[in-house]
C-alpha cells in the first residue's frame, strides 16, 4: 500500500501544473552579486524595482535597475532619455524566452514591451500591423476570427512578436522557415528616441539588422507581416531512418504545393536512439469556412505527465516515444479539432496547429530544460545525426527532444543563421540545477557547435553564452560586421543585452 502511494504521487507530481514561480536561485556560471547601479530615481513608474531577473532558463538570474512597462510610445521614449541621461543601459523584453541573457544587462533598466500589444488589419486584409509586445497566439485569435493566419511564426505561440522578430524566428512553416520575409514594414526607436520606419527599400541597412538583432540597433514598435488564408489540414506521419530523411525531404515534402506544415523529430527511444524519425507532414484539404474556431488543449495534463516521465531515464523516453507513436494520432484528432472528431480524415486547422502553447512544458519539477538549435546543410544532416549520438552519448546529456524543421536560405538579415537552405535541429535538454549538471551542458553545447561548424552549419544564438568569441566569428563570419554597424546605430551604447557585453 506504502509503494502504490509512493508511486501514485510521484505521477501526480510529473502531471501538476506549476503552483508557483520556479525559485531560479541557482546561477551558472556563478556571478556576483554587483555593486548597487548609482542611477537617480528614474522619472516613471516601474512595475519592479531593483532585485534581479531571470530567463527561462532559470541559470541567468541577473541583478538590474528596474523594469520599466510603458503603454504607450512616448513612455518608451521617455525611458531611454533617462538612460541616456544616466548612463544607464537598456534591453527590450517580451516573455523573456531567449536562454543566454538576451532580454536584460546587468544593472541595466529592462523595457517590458508586452503593454504594446495593439494590432489592426490592412485594407487588402494581407498585412496586419501588430505591436511588439502581443503573443503570437493573440495574433492567431484576432486573425482566426477573420479566418486568416500567418505565413510564418515562431513554433511556440506564448511568445512575443518583437522578440521574434529579434532573434528571426522560424517555425513549422518549411517555406520560407524564418520570418524575415514575411514581414514588410518595422518601425523602430532608436537609442535617441527617434522613430524611425524601415523596410526592405525604406532604410534597408536598419531593417536588415533589426531583423535577428537581439534588439541592440533599436526598440522594434510594431511590425507590418503578411497575412494568408486559414486552412483544413489532414496531418500524417511517416517513419523513416534519419539517413533517408534528406532525400524524403526533398523528393515528398519540399515541392509538393499543398503540403504547407511539416516537422520530424528524432527518436530518443532507447531502441532505435537518434535514428526512427517520424515525419509529420499537413496537406491541405479545406479552406476557411470549413475550419472550426481556436480550441485549447484539453489533454496538457496527459501529456505533460508523459514528457515528465521521459526526464527519468531510458525507460521514460522508451515510454513516450512509444505513446506518441500509439496514441498522438488520437490525441490530435481530438483535442485539435473537437468539433469534426468524427471526421476520419481528422483534419486540422493551420492556426490550430501553429497555436503550439506548450503548457505541458511547465512544471513542478527542481530542474531546468535548455533548448539548443543548430543549422545544418541539408546534404550533411545525416553526418550530424551521427555527431550528435555520439557526443550526447559521451557526456551522457540528458536530451528529451530532437525536432527538425525545414529552413530556407535567408539574403536578407545582416547575420543570417541560414545562409543557405537547412534543417534547423532543435534539441530540448533536461537538467538538474547544479554546478556538475551545466559543466555537462557546457561541454555539450561546445563540441556540438564545432560539430555544426565543422559541416559548414550554424548555431542558434538566443540560447547559453557558452561559445567563444572564436566559435562565434568562425560560424558567422559577419559578426564583426554586425558590432559595428551596432556602434553606429548606437554609439552611446544605450541598447545592449548580456550576449552583446560578452561578444560585442
């Protein structure tokens, strides 16, 4: 009776909905605690004052000034007058998901953009203007009632618009990937508090740089992004072995017109470990009028409980690999598309599907999960597979997910992660928050970076500050280009974040 209890509330345990903020008292690598900033009492309210921030992460608690929440445009500009004044530093934040920094600076003052969430639909009803601080799945509600959609977004929808857009992110959208070309007008602030509106022909240098700029060339206000048609999808899934994947991209996927969403993960089963790959694949079948409303997901305790229980070891991941395989199919059907269930072609709205809030990824649990992407040529995707086992199987990482998203080549951000087409791989890693357990990611993260490097890929910059200044230049060989032109725009040196005062 004892075990069954025992047992009974460790499941309860990997299933509950966190009951409070994640304390994020362990800090890696370790930092003082700093000298108090020597800044007057600013001019504006701020809805904290001192204390210390964190990312997701829960590893950069850092200490600052304050975060300022303006609602409008002149409070913005009013808070970096001050700085200016002051010599205070600045970063723009949403949700604060990049995990190396990205969002704040050390005794620095942090604009929380989320109050300037305003959007509105153009005349041709393809464009809609949208202000920096929204949630991507507010965007879908507003768009979803008009049954219109994106043609790309982040692959999470919880995130924020402007930070996005600063780190160009991609999604399940293979084509184009990222969203730099969907986006057709920013307005920008500058460090001096002019407002400055940019586009691929209006002030290009500016768009081109704000777009993957972690925020350091300007405040993003607001965007311009094009808009298109809600679909019905039917989704499916395909297994084949991950060195087959290239070639199935390319022959089933990639030209095919009306396949419009796809990803593939790797297997973390024990048995068939970085090798089965399920591609899910969304072929359109409906328009609009046929797509039911946005729905939440009803089965997020479930599925949380499952992913929980593939942090314990082998047999966890073992279990849900194989759940997923059974019972995701189900799963989907119903709670994506509860009001066409019935239907045996269980189909699938596009919004529904690029709503993706992933609430089962909150938790309980004293741990941290740590995402890192790399950006591979497609011809070399298999030989980093093949990097990867090995490297996660020697410093016996604890990964739960491999996710492979289609990315096309990008001319048009001045620090491109895609400069050719790729396969983003997405890895979600599991750790304990102690100092062993990072020193573990750390190695990780490097030799997988040199792996990336080594094939003629990338790495994804919104995640741990645990590269060199030598690995970064040597992945991006435009990044001293990049710093400068930041000085430029910025010579104050007014906007700035952890990642630019480490590498800039």
């Amino acid at each position: 009776m004892a075990a069954s209890g025992l047992v009974a509330r460790r499941v309860y345990e990997l299933g509950a909905p966190p009951d409070q903020p994640k304390p994020c008292a362990f800090t890696y690598p370790a930092a003082g605690a700093g000298a108090p900033s020597a800044a007057a009492s600013p001019p504006f309210a701020l809805g904290q004052s001192g204390g210390t921030i964190n990312d997701a992460s829960c590893l950069n608690r850092t200490p600052i000034l304050g975060i300022a929440t303006p609602q409008s445009i002149d409070e913005i500009r009013t808070v970096l007058l001050f700085a200016r004044s002051h010599g205070v530093k600045v970063t723009a934040a949403g949700t604060r998901h990049s995990m190396g920094g990205q969002a704040f600076s050390r005794d620095g003052l942090v604009v929380d953009m989320r109050g300037l969430d305003g959007m509105s639909l153009g005349p041709t009803r393809r464009v809609i203007t949208v202000g920096a601080g929204a949630t991507w799945n507010s965007v879908l509600l507003y768009l979803d009632a008009r049954g219109l959609s994106l043609n790309a977004m982040q692959s999470i929808s919880v995130f924020t618009v402007g930070g996005s857009l600063s780190v160009n992110a991609h999604g399940v959208a293979h084509s184009p990937g990222c969203l730099a070309p969907t986006v057709r007008s920013l307005r920008i602030m500058l460090s001096d508090g002019t407002v400055v509106a940019a586009s691929p022909t209006d002030n290009r240098d500016l768009f081109r740089h704000a777009l993957g700029g972690y925020g350091l060339f300007g405040i993003i206000l607001e965007a311009d992004i094009e808009v298109t048609d809600n679909e019905l999808y039917r989704p499916s899934v395909e297994y084949v072995d991950y060195r087959s994947f290239a070639e199935h991209f390319a022959s089933r996927v990639q030209d095919d017109p009306e396949i419009r969403l796809m990803y593939a993960r790797l297997s973390v089963s024990p048995s068939s470990w970085l090798r089965e790959t399920a591609v899910h694949t969304y072929r359109r079948v409906g328009d609009a009028a046929h797509c039911p409303p946005l729905r939440p997901d009803p089965f997020t305790r479930l599925e949380r409980t499952i992913f929980n229980l593939s942090k314990t070891g082998s047999l966890g991941r073992w279990v849900r690999w194989n759940a997923e395989q059974r019972f995701d199919p189900l799963v989907q059907c119903h709670s994506r598309n509860a009001a066409i269930a019935r239907d045996p072609a269980c189909a699938v709205s596009r919004n529904q599907e690029l709503d993706d809030q992933m609430g089962y990824l909150k938790n309980r649990l004293d741990d941290t999960d740590i995402l890192q992407e790399y950006f591979i040529p497609r011809s070399r995707f298999a030989d980093f597979v093949d990097g990867l086992r090995a490297i996660v199987g020697r410093e016996r990482a604890n990964l739960l997910n491999a996710t492979i998203r289609g990315v096309e080549g990008d001319t048009i951000t001045a620090l491109p992660y895609a400069p050719q087409d790729v396969f983003a791989v997405v890895l979600y890693f599991n750790q304990a928050l102690n100092v062993a357990a990072s020193r573990t990611l750390e190695r990780t993260t490097t030799a997988l970076i040199d792996l990336a490097v080594r094939l003629g890929g990338r790495f994804y910059l919104p995640y741990q500050l645990y590269y060199s200044a030598a690995q970064l230049r040597s992945a991006y060989p435009e990044a001293a280009a990049f710093f400068a032109a930041k000085r430029r725009y910025d010579a104050a040196g007014i906007l700035s974040n952890t990642f630019y005062e480490k590498y800039g």
